[in-house]
C-alpha cells in the first residue's frame, strides 16, 4: 500500500515539473516577444515614426501583467499575444 502512494507522490511531481517547464517556456515566449517589440519599437522611432513606436510601447506595456501571472506560475493564452512584424 505505501508503495502505491509513493508512486502517486511520484506521479505527482513528475506532472508538476512538466507543468513547471511548460509555464517557464511560457514565460521565456512572452519575455523574448516583449524584446522583440522593444527593439521595433526603438527602429520606428529611429525611423521618425512615432505613432508606430508609441503602438509598440502600449503592446509592450499590456504584456506586463501576463508576464507577471506567468512569474506567478499561472498560465497564459500565448494567443493573446500578437505577432511583431515590422522588423
């Protein structure tokens, strides 16, 4: 009977790492895609595009608190995040 417990405890924390390494790709994701949203940002506003850069900035700031729920280990609907596409 223990040992049907200890797999069940093991089981358990096998889920919860694969869980785990999932919500850290989730967070690296959203992480790498505000960078790369910062580094368009900054080419339209070298490129005197302000209003291009200052969409970027907002899209940038709206993605904190996903950024902060995935820290938290809480998921996230990568879908929600848009695609960059003026590099």
């Amino acid at each position: 009977m223990e040992s049907f417990y200890l797999f069940k405890i093991i089981l358990f924390s096998a889920k919860r790492q694969a869980t785990l390494s999932i919500q850290e790709k989730q967070l690296e994701q959203l992480k790498e895609r505000q960078n790369q949203y910062k580094k368009a940002a900054l080419e339209a506003k070298t490129h005197d595009d302000k209003e291009l850069a200052l969409k970027y900035m907002r899209v940038i700031k709206g993605m904190n608190p996903m950024i902060q729920a995935a820290t938290n280990g809480l998921p996230v609907d990568m879908g929600q995040v848009g695609l960059c596409w003026n590099f």
